[in-house]
C-alpha cells in the first residue's frame, strides 16, 4: 500500500528542528520593546482623545474650555497610569 501524498511530502520535506522554539524565542525578545513602544503610543492617543472630547463637548454643551481641560487632565492621568502598569509589569518581570 502506498502512503498519501501527505504522509510522502512530510516524509520528504520535514520541517526544520526548532522552528516554533525559534519563533517563540524572537517573541519573547520583542515583547520588551513593543511594551515600551505602546506606553508612547497610549500616552498620545489618551491626551489627544481628552483634548478632541472635549472640545467636541465644550462646543455642544457651551461650556468652552472646562470640558476640553478635565478630559485632557483625565487623559494625562490614564497615561501616567499605564506607565505605571507598564513598569510594574517590567520590575515583576526583572525579578523572575
């Protein structure tokens, strides 16, 4: 009885030892950087999201600027808390 053809191709073409242990590995390199890079990434979204809330508030309420000042103050602050997160996660991380 002759094998099928995918038993022959796996027979003939395995793949290469490790690649999964190799992948997983430049992943687990990457993560610190792009940790890094995200803090950046939500520390601007967060204050341009409060800056433009509030201004689309403060022009629908009639309330300019007091609405555009909270959601940029509450932006800052979620940013600062990501942060702290974020260098929680890397401390934790550092002492395993």
């Amino acid at each position: 009885m002759r094998p099928s053809s995918q038993e022959n191709d796996s027979e003939n073409n395995p793949s290469p030892r490790g690649t999964r242990e190799r992948w997983k590995s430049y992943g687990e390199r990457a993560r610190g950087p792009l940790a890094y890079s995200a803090v950046g990434l939500e520390f601007g979204l967060s204050v341009s999201l409060g800056y433009f809330g509030g201004k689309a508030l403060d022009d629908w309420l009639g309330t300019e600027p007091w609405m555009m000042y909270s959601l940029v103050l509450l932006g800052i602050g979620s940013a600062f808390y990501s942060l702290y997160r974020t260098v929680k996660r890397a401390l934790k991380e550092m002492d395993d």
